[in-house]
C-alpha cells in the first residue's frame, strides 16, 4: 500500500462544507460572515497520552475528541479538522479501527476531515481543529469576573480513577472500572454545552489537565483568585467509595499524590475529563439550571471568583485544603 493509497482509502471522505478537502496542496475553508475561525492543535503522543498497545478505536475517537473539546471550551461549533499521523507501519486493520473510530465522532459533531499529513514514526496523533463562533462571542479564559459563581459540567475525577486503577494504585470492581474508564478512554466533548453558554459564561476552559490547573488558567488570565467548596465538587459514585471518611486512613492514602488522598487527586488534580468549568454572574444561576436540562448534562455550582490571584479550596469546616498538587505539566 502507498502513502496515497492509504490516505484515499482511510482518511477520505465527503466534504461538503469545505470548498475544496483532502487531496490538494491546500484545502480550502469559507466561514460563514459575521464568523470568527477558532484554531486549536492539540497531539496525543504513545507512551505519554496513550499506552503503545491502546485500543486504535478508541485512539481515533479520543484523538479528535480531545480537540472538539476545546471548541467546546470556546463556545465554538466545531467544522473542520487536518490530522497529522505518525506511523511505525501501515498495518490495515489499525487504520481501519483508527478511521472508524474518528469518523464516528466527527459524523456525531458534524466535523470534516479535510487533510492533513503522514509519515512513518514513532505513533504520533496530531489533530488541528477549526470551528467557527459568531464575532466576539467566543468564550476565553480572560472573562472572570470576581463575584461570579465558578461552575463544572459532569462529574470531576473519572479519567483519573480509571487511569489509577489501570496503573494498579486501586483495585475497582469491574462495574466501577467500567463505569470511569469510558471517561478515560471516549470523552464526550461537551459542545452543546459551550454553544449553549455563549452570552451567558463570562469564561470558560475544559478540564484536561486537572481542575486545580486549569481553572488556574482562567485566574491568571483573569487576574482574579477563586474559592472552591470541596464538599460541592461533584464525585462520580465510583469516587464517592474513596471519600478518606469512609476509609481508615493510611488505606486512603495515594502514593504518588505526596499526601493528597485519591479522592482529592481525582477531584482536584486528575486530568483527562473533558468537562467545561466556567464562570458566570451570581444572576444566571436559574438560567444554569435551564442550560443543565437543555444538554441533559449536571452543572454544578463548586465555588466563587473573588478578588486577588489565590486558589483557595475550602473543606466543609472553612479550613483550606492545601494537596501540594497541581494538574500534569509535561515538562516539570
Ligand atoms: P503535500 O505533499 O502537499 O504535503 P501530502 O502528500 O502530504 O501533500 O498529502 C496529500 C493530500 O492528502 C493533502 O491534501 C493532505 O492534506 C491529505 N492528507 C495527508 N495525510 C492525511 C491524513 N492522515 N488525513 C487526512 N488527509 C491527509
Ligand atoms: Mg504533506
């Protein structure tokens, strides 16, 4: 099989919102007028992101989930996406697996796959997402505002549970496993949700590196500090067995997490869940709740913006709770 071959035969398919997809030097975009394009790269490379022997299905849908995610994240719609691909060999029923599992989700949001590149090398998956928000409406981390209610979709903590137990830190029934290892390994993108928060969040950001980390994000570009109720964080039932109230403690405690519990990693630290956090006007706590049945998602109310540039997470007593912790860096 060729370089072409493979292209033609995994990797394209219809564009019909494109003016021109897969196959030339370029492919050609029209955004709508009024539209701004929202541009976001983000790669998931073996033995960092992913272990070597993952399943190419679940690859190919995480790999561009991960991405729309961020549109979501934006209050953008999701359109187009180029895919840059590493590959130690062409082995066909990997590739078949990978395309199945990426075209499924793009058909699901409505994306086109308009071209990209590939290589052989080490496994390597680079997508570059493109999707389009009305002028000035895209929601950015610089919006938060202090008194504004800080809010998360979902439940926080899944991924990184799942990822514990796969690491053999726990030991999950199946049923739990089952239940949080579809948070690690198919996120769902919450992009109905940032349409939907659009004129309403004043920020927004999508939790991949950890609660703690990425609403950091929002702080520093806000200038503003945060209080976050660690009692409101909303724990997946899985998790809520690992509360250390419920265990006698040095059972609860999570090696690696210097002190924290696994229940306050997961919470507060663990990566990989795809939910948004954003911020909003105390005012717009009814329009939560509307917003929440609407995408038939739970949006939780975990804590307020408050002047300053602090991150403080307050148990139920009022004393703060300090993990040591923060989300992934990649290079620290
Ligand atoms: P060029 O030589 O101009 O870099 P390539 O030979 O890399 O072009 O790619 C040929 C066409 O196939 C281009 O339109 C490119 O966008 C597309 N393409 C290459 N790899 C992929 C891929 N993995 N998925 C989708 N389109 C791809
Ligand atoms: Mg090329």
């Amino acid at each position: 099989m060729t370089e072409f071959d493979l292209i033609r035969r995994h990797f394209t398919r219809a564009t019909p919102s494109a003016a021109l997809g897969v196959g030339d030097d370029a492919a050609l975009l029209q955004v709508g007028s009024g539209m701004e394009l929202a541009v976001s790269t983000d790669m998931l490379v073996s033995g960092t992101h992913f272990f070597p022997d993952a399943d190419p299905f679940l690859l190919g849908h995480k790999a561009l989930a991960v991405n729309i995610s961020d549109m979501a994240a934006m209050g953008a719609q999701p359109r187009w996406a180029t895919l840059a691909l590493a590959l130690p060999e062409a082995d066909e029923a990997w590739l078949e697996k990978f395309s199945a599992g990426f075209f499924a989700l793009a058909q699901q949001h409505g994306v086109e796959l308009i071209g990209g590149d590939t290589t052989r090398g080490p496994l390597n998956l680079c997508v570059t997402i493109m999707g389009e928000v009305p002028q000035g409406k895209a929601l950015r981390r610089d919006g938060a505002q202090a008194g504004d209610d800080i809010w998360v979709s979902g439940a926080l903590g899944n991924a990184a549970l799942a990822l514990a137990h796969l690491q053999g830190r726990v030991q999950l029934a199946a049923e739990d496993f089952a239940a949080c290892a579809a948070a690690l390994h198919q996120p769902a993108p919450r992009v109905a949700l940032g349409l939907a928060l659009r004129g309403v969040a004043h920020s927004a950001i999508d939790v991949s590196d950890g609660l703690l980390a990425d609403l950091g994000h929002i702080l520093e570009s806000s200038n503003v500090g945060a209080e976050i109720y660690f009692d409101a964080l909303p724990a997946p039932d899985a998790l809520r067995a690992f509360a250390p109230a419920s265990l006698d403690g040095e059972a609860a405690r999570y090696s690696r997490a210097g002190g924290a519990t696994l229940f306050q990693h997961c919470l507060l630290s663990g990566g990989d869940d795809y939910e948004l956090c954003f911020t909003a006007a105390v005012a717009r706590r009814a329009e939560m709740e509307k917003i929440s049945a609407q995408v038939h998602l739970p949006l939780t109310r975990i804590g307020s913006i408050v002047a300053g540039s602090d991150c403080v997470v307050r148990a139920a007593d009022g004393s703060s709770i300090n993990i040591g912790e923060s989300g992934y860096d990649h290079f620290r």
